[in-house]
C-alpha cells in the first residue's frame, strides 16, 4: 500500500535518527479512526480501514516509498539534564502537505528502539485512549495540538503494573522537533547539526525568520500564546519536560495530562511530580525555563557570545509580556468583555482567588457566568455576590445585555474530557465496551455546546481522580 507521505526528516545526515521497521503485533485491531483528519490530510479513510491500512497503522507493514525512523533529542526531565533520549516506543512515518502546510505521521508504541533504555516501546490501551481523546479535544477547544488519526489494538498484553492490552496510536503533528532535540546537538558542541536543524525548523514553522535569534523570538511567542491558552481552560499537562516542549508551539504528549475539577493553582496530577513542579500554576514559569534551556542550545549560532546571551536574554524575557496579553485577551473573553480596562486584571485574579477559596469547579464557574448558577459553584455562594455586581458594572460598556450570553458560551466550554470520564471509558474499553469512549469523543467534538449535560457534572467524590500516570 503507499501513502503519499514525503521523507524530509529522513533526508537530514544520519545523526538525528536511527532508521528501523515497526515491530509487527500479533492481532491488529483498527479501534478509532480519525477520518475527518484522514481526509483533511489527503488520506483515505476506506484505505486505512482495510486490512492493508490497519497494517500500516500496528506497524505490521511499511507503506511503500516510507522510511520509518525514531529520532534522538536530549531533555531535562524534573530539571535533571538526559544528555540522550529519543523516540523510544515511536516511529516517524514521513510527512504529508495539506492545506499549505507539512505534518508529520508517527506511530507511537510501535516497538523498542535504539532509544528504548531498556523500555518494551510498547503502549497500553489505557495511554492510546487517554491521547486519543484528550488530543482531539484540545483541538476543539482551539488549542495548538498534535492530533490523533488512529488507534489501533495489537491483540498483546503490555505488562506495567499489571497486564494490559497493548495499542498503538497514530500521531499528527506539525513535526516533533522539541526543545530537547537541539540540546541535543548543543551538549555535543556540534554545531553543524544545530546551524541543520534551526534551517530545518525555520523552513517548517516559521518561515519568516532569517536565523536561529530569530527562531527563538517565534518560539518565545508561541510557547506565551500556548500556555496562556492552557491557563484559560484549566489544563495541566503535567511533565513539561524540554523533551515535551515542541518549538512549534504545539501541545505534545498527554502522559499524566488532566484538566482542572475544582480550581486550585497549586494542583497537581502526575503522580511522578512529588515536589509540584508541574503544577497548574507552575506552567508559565516552566515555560520560561524551557525556553531559556533553547536559547543556551541556539547560542552557539548567534555569533560573538557576549552579544548573543544579551539578545537571547531578551528574546527569552519577551515571554512574560507575550502570555500576559494573550493570558489578559483570553480572560477578558471568557468574561464578555470586548474592551479593555485598567481594573480587567483584579476582576480577573480576584474571581480566581475567590473560586480557589469557595472549591468551586473551573470549567462550570465560568460556564454559568451571566446564568442564576454561577454562585452556586461556590460553597458559600454569597461570596460570589460581591465580585458579580463588580463584573456586571464593568459590563456596563460592553453593549446590549442580550449579547452577553453567545459571547460567554463562544469562550467558555460546557465539556471538558474530565479525567473520571475517560478512565471509566479506558475501564469499559479494556472490557471491550467502546461505548463510554465513543460518547465522549463525540461529545468533545463541540465543546461549546451543551449536547451531552451529564458530561459537564463535576465527579462525585468517590468518582474524584487525583493521581495521573505516564504509562510507560
């Protein structure tokens, strides 16, 4: 079977992949198939289903033309520096154009790779699923993300704590160039491959830039709108590693991800982040971090040194500004508002505080804005009362009254893919009932519409989810 997948990161020298076939599975299954994305891509669906494509997608056949690969990146993993990481369970597949743009097509739990670290490179079910739904929600909710064409069973188990059924997903990106692959080049002080791989990224993703300061300059921006855009929907992507960080500005790996029940900025899910490192509240100081580890990577390409840690000091130290506006534009949405005013930012932060304090729930606080059950989100509801004769002042200059209600659902989403749900749609799954797992995707297909209102209830404490894992 070909598929019309291009080799471009194939084509780079050697040192930035090791090349290797799948490792074939025993029973391949195809269990959800993305054919909106699959046709988006020029892909068709119909293909992929047949035996032939379900081949492809366990990684039990190479698609003609192909030359699957798994790259080499570094990465500081809880701050600690891994001078060599790399796809250790993943498989590029090529690239495909669509819509003026490049993306890449990965297979992820295809088997070991020279990158494995004595790792099995396999998936479970459980991990398949969680991306699969968490990923394509992100998209709807408007957030850059990898995405999730397919998911397929490999009729094996996969042993982590106990036995589990073994999947593979199919991933879509704009590449998986991450922060960690240029430290990689840098820990090494090869230079040729950095000067290789910054043309390869500015090609790629922003094309407008002229060298690696430059770059730099886009990321910086990017990572600000991101994360800012992760902090308006209460997600916490738990292990931000730099290997986790893409300079495209994309959402990458959904490991111990979870977004936000009852609001605290000090949350933490990942049950790997014992001193709260990642947690929610944590995300735009990470990022900066993240970025600074880029900027020390690139400064070998920016000339004479001194000059070169000025600039990219700059550069990294544009960061706080950049999520401050779009962290600002996205709330003043998610409040109606369409002007701007110097009291935006209490109004903001003294909701927040205020829902930190009455436990209220993130996504349906803001939900029920401009609606009779917005104070009763909070535990004593009378607290609320204050801060919303506040915002309904400040709605004064905002234009007719009946405007208000389309705007706050147009930036505030009914459903999120709550953590409770999708393990008991993993738990259904590995019994072999797809059912729960099919209602949620569907549901997360329009986030802003209430389609589904038993979807959008908070978990009951016993349903509570506090601990998320890796799955590897």
């Amino acid at each position: 079977m070909k598929l019309p997948l291009q080799a471009q990161y194939a084509a780079l020298p050697d040192r930035f992949f090791a090349a290797q076939p799948p490792k074939p599975v025993a029973a391949p299954d195809l269990l959800f198939l993305n054919a909106p994305l699959a046709e988006s891509l020029g892909l068709d669906p119909a293909a992929l289903r047949s035996p032939e494509g379900i081949d492809i997608l366990a990684g039990n056949a190479v698609a003609e033309g192909t030359r699957p690969l798994a790259q080499v990146y570094s990465g500081h993993q809880f701050g600690n520096f891994s001078p060599q990481l790399g796809d250790g369970r993943a498989l590029l597949l090529g690239e495909v154009e669509a819509e003026g743009k490049t993306y890449d097509i990965q297979l992820k739990g295809s088997g070991p790779t020279p990158f494995s670290r004595n790792g099995d490179g396999r998936a479970g079910l459980g991990p398949v699923l969680r991306e699969y739904i968490m990923s394509e929600a992100m998209q709807a909710l408007g957030v850059p993300t990898t995405r999730a064409l397919a998911a397929v069973t490999t009729g094996e188990r996969v042993q982590r704590e106990t036995a589990l059924p073994g999947a593979i997903l199919t991933r879509v990106a704009r590449s998986h160039i991450r922060v960690g692959t240029f430290q990689f080049f840098a820990a090494r002080q090869d230079t040729e491959a950095l000067q290789i791989l910054t043309d390869f990224a500015i090609t790629r993703h922003y094309p407008e830039a002229t060298d690696a300061l430059d770059l730099l300059r886009a990321v910086v921006q990017a990572q600000a709108e991101l994360i800012a855009h992760w902090m308006t929907i209460g997600f916490v992507h738990g292990v931000m590693n730099t290997d986790n960080c893409a300079v495209s500005g994309e959402t990458i790996d959904y490991g111990p991800a979870a977004f936000l029940d009852t609001y605290h900025p000090n949350m933490v899910f990942s049950s790997i982040d014992r001193n709260g490192r990642y947690a929610f509240g944590q995300q735009p100081n990470i990022a900066a971090w993240n970025l600074a580890q880029l900027a020390t990577a690139l400064l070998p390409l920016m000339g004479e040194r001194e000059a070169a840690i000025e600039a990219a000091t700059e550069a990294v130290n544009g960061f706080g500004p950049a999520l401050e506006t779009a962290w600002l534009a996205r709330y003043r949405a998610k409040l109606g508002l369409t002007s701007q005013q110097e009291g935006d930012v209490d109004l903001i932060t003294s909701l927040l505080r205020m829902m930190a304090e009455g436990q209220a729930d993130f996504t349906n606080t803001f939900r029920a804005l401009g609606t009779a059950k917005a104070r009763d989100q909070f535990v004593i509801p009378t607290a609320f009362d204050a801060w919303n004769a506040k915002w309904q002042g400040r709605l004064a200059a905002e234009g007719p009254a009946e405007d208000l209600l389309p705007r706050l659902h147009a930036a505030n989403p009914a459903i999120i893919p709550r953590t409770h749900r999708i393990e008991q749609a993993i738990t259904a799954a590995t019994a072999g009932d797809l059912t729960p797992a099919k209602r949620l995707i569907i549901a997360l297909e329009t986030p802003f519409e209430a389609t589904d209102p038993d979807l959008a209830r908070p978990p009951s404490d016993e349903e509570r989810i506090t601990r998320t894992f890796c799955g590897t």
